[in-house]
C-alpha cells in the first residue's frame, strides 16, 4: 500500500491514465479492395505497416462495407444504421446512367446525414472524449452538415465532395488550407492527425481519419511509383500509381502507429484499419470475389478489417465471423464504457467479444439495399455495375434479389466465394426462406421499394445496347 501511494506521488497521471478509457483511432481507406494489402494476399501491393498492425490484433476475413459506394458506408459507420433509416443509398442521384435503360425509377437518395441522427461522436463526446475527422466527410456542407455539427471538435478536409480535386497542394479544399506547393494530401492528413494525437494525449480522444486515398483520380508520388514500375502483376493488380497510392496510406498507418508508440499510448489505444467499398475495376483487381465497387457482389462490399488493441485483442488471430461496418458503433460505446445515448436505436451488435474474448457471435443475418442504379465503368462487359438490389447474407448463403425483374441468385460463400454458381433453381426452399427475412427486414425498416416502372425506358434501344456490348466483349476475347 505505501509502495502504491509513493507511485502515486511520483506519478500523479498514473492512476488517471490507468481509470482512463481507451483512446479510439478508426482509418477508412477509400474504395480499397478486399485482397488490396499484403496480409489479404496481396502479391503487388506493399503494405508492410499494414502488414504489423494485423499481425498485432484480429484480422477479419468476412467483413462488409454497409454498401457497394461511398456515402452510405460513411452514414452507416457514423449512425449504427441501415441506409433504409439514415436515406443515404448511394452518391449523389440514385439516377445514374441513362434513362431509356432504366426500367424501374428508383428510391430518391438523400446526399446529407441530418443532424438528428447520433452519431459516434456525440456519444463519445458525452463521455469525455474530444474527437476529430481528419479526411473525407462526404455527408454535406460544413457548417450546418459538417462534422462540427455533428459532434466533432475538429475538421481538417471533410465537406460534400467525394473525391479529392487533387493530391498534390494546392487542393482546393476549402476546409484544409493549401500546404507548400507539391505537398501530397495523404501526408497532409496525415500531419494533421499526428498533430491532433500530441495535442490531445493527456485525454482521451476519438481520431476518425477517412482518407481521400486511394480513389480516385489516381496521382501518386513519382519516388514511390517507380517502385511498382516493371513489376510483374499478380492476379490482376498491375497499376504502379495505384500501388504508389497504397504505399502512402501505408506510411501513414505507420507515422499514426510509430506516434502512438513515442507518446506510451500504444496500449491504451483501440486502433481499427477498414475500408468503404471494394476495389475499383479496371484499376485492382479483387479476385477470387466476384464484382467491384458499386456492385453488390463480394467484391463490391467485403473489406479487410482489422482490430488492434496490444494487451487486450490477442496478436496474430484471425475471425471468419460476419461482420459489418455499422457494428463499430456499438461495439465501441462497450469498449469504451459509453452509455447509448437516450432513444438510439442501433442496427449493428456489439462484436468485442469475437475479439476481445475469442466468444462466438449469435447468429444473424446482415442486409444491403441499394434501391439505385450506377452506370457502367468503361470497359465493363455488363450493361450495369448495378441495378436496384437488395441482399442478405445469413450463415454461409447469400442471396441477391434484382428488383427490375424479381430474380434472385443465391450463393454458398464458404464453397463458392466467388459467386459463381448460383443455386437459387436448384434449392428452392432455402431461396424462399432467405427472401422471406429480406422481406421481413425490409418491413422493419421501412425500406422504400423501387418497383414504379419508368416510362423513359425504350426496350429496343435497350436490347441495341446490350447487343453492342457484346458485340465488344466477343472482339475482346478474341484479341
């Protein structure tokens, strides 16, 4: 007992930092795949601090973006809610594409987070927690829709825009003065975050750091593209500025970690590595998943996840257990000792004990609705990257249902990852039971349901079109 009061004079902060909350620091990568990292199996891209951060915590192989695109992803980690109740489906208009290809009008998109909802921050906030967004906001306009409204104390680059207008200063960015000409905005940011770290180590903090990196428009230093320069691809990844891209966020993860360790808050910081959506085609490649960003697909919604927390989240494990992104909310309200904020209503469950506990989830199902259109990326060998779609995944089954025709396809992810043996025909009685909770779900959120047909759609013009497109994938294959 003498010995621990004569600790506590030397060291008065002893007994603070020891009753403190964990400090929180949550990177979103922007539109980086599944298998876009060298501890996903990565081959071409390098990403060795990536590489440590999973081997020190939980590595999750089965886990999902809230949707196929950006926005909704970022409302549904903020809010703990499916998009059916937050209205955010996808970026900008849900009339994407051209109209006489269109059958069915879709469900009107919202494009900001309205302030009534509770986000993370203001949970954390109430708990003592000072919290910044450093990055991508893409939920609306400060000041009404920015992250100060919503329960930040700091913004640094968050406003409507989804993509950068440029990586290298000056960035046009109204929100985050232009550095020396040439500075590049992932560095930046990440300056910004390493200083909101130092000036805020003394209490804890809450760092939601949404890179802008790696989406597009792909400018990446010359000094690292040259790296990826003549190296040979694997499996598809092949583009050297994307890699160089990579190779950036990855120091940045790096400076964040090697800052944490300066300052002794490694152990009492939770740090979480996701991404929004999968990788984008024709720039990565995110086999063996099916699909890319915009799609929903494996490969257009299942992210790498990791978990890191030294001392609490043991080093080197791995969870198949589904999981979903707007499980962070309340998973972090439990690991932070956060009282749910009064009349929340959280969609996600709280998933600490998968990895501070090695304790099995109950079972459950996660959703997707995307009641939207997204038009062909060039190159792209379908008539859509999407349609209008809502899936469910419960178990190992997956099933999409398509809302312009009422078709469903229906996937076993443990035999068939990569989506390529569809077996609603063949298993009817199970297609049925898993479209029967879909629909049961959609009741319970309200769901708007993209069923009015549109009178723009021109049925000739549409078979002329897709008659075209396979008119160019028969010459492609056949170079």
């Amino acid at each position: 007992m003498i010995r621990y009061l004569f600790i506590l004079l030397l060291f008065p902060g002893a007994l603070r930092a020891s009753s403190q909350p964990p400090n929180v620091v949550l990177i979103l990568a922007d539109d980086l795949g599944w298998r876009d990292a060298g501890f996903m199996g990565s081959r071409y891209y390098e990403t060795p601090a990536l590489d440590r951060l999973a081997a020190s915590g939980m590595v999750f192989t089965d886990a999902y973006a809230n949707a196929p695109n950006c926005a909704p992803t970022r409302a549904a980690l903020l809010t703990g809610l499916y998009a059916p109740r937050t209205g955010i489906y996808t970026v900008g208009s849900s009339k994407r594409g051209e109209s006489r290809y269109r059958r069915l009008i879709p469900v009107k998109n919202t494009t900001v987070l309205d302030t009534l909802f509770v986000t993370l921050a203001e949970a954390l906030h109430s708990n003592g927690y000072v919290c910044a967004s450093i990055g991508k906001w893409h939920l609306g306009d400060p000041p009404r829709y920015g992250p100060r409204a919503q329960g930040f104390d700091l913004n640094a680059g968050g406003w409507h825009a989804g993509h950068p207008r440029s990586y290298f200063s000056p960035y046009h960015n109204p929100y985050l003065p232009d550095g020396p000409p040439g500075e590049y905005l992932t560095d930046r940011l990440t300056d910004e975050a390493v200083r909101f770290i130092r000036n805020n180590r003394e209490r804890p903090f809450f760092l939601y750091f949404p890179h802008y990196a790696v989406h597009t428009p792909l400018q990446a230093k010359d000094s690292l593209t040259q790296l990826f320069r003549g190296r040979p691809p694997d499996g598809g990844q092949h583009n050297a500025v994307y890699a160089a891209m990579i190779k950036s966020l990855d120091e940045s993860v790096g400076r964040l970690l090697t800052t944490l360790d300066e300052l002794g808050l490694r152990q009492r910081t939770l740090v979480i590595f996701f991404s929004d959506n999968g990788g984008v085609w024709g720039i990565t490649s995110n086999a063996p998943l099916r699909g890319a960003k915009g799609m929903l697909y494996e490969g257009g919604i299942r992210e790498p996840l990791i978990i890191s927390w030294p001392g609490h989240v043991p080093a080197g494990t791995v969870s198949h257990v589904p999981v979903i992104g707007l499980d962070l909310y309340p998973t972090l309200l439990k690991v932070t000792g956060t009282r749910r904020p009064r009349g929340v209503h959280l969609d996600g469950v709280d998933i600490s004990p998968l990895f501070l506990e090695g304790k099995p989830l109950r079972r459950r199902a996660l959703y997707w609705h995307f009641p939207a259109y997204l038009e062909r990326m060039r190159g792209m060998p379908q008539m859509w990257r999407t349609t209008p779609a809502t899936a469910i995944r419960y178990g190992d089954w997956k099933l999409i249902r398509f809302w312009e025709t009422g078709r469903c396809e229906l996937y076993n992810l443990h035999d068939d990852p990569g989506e390529q043996h569809d077996l609603a025909d063949s298993l009817p009685r199970l297609r049925k039971r898993l479209e029967r909770k879909m629909d049961r779900w959609l009741h319970r959120t309200h769901a708007p349901l993209p069923t009015q047909k549109n009178p723009d759609f021109d049925e000739k013009a549409y078979l002329q079109r897709l008659e075209q497109i396979e008119q160019i994938n028969t010459r492609n294959h056949e170079k």
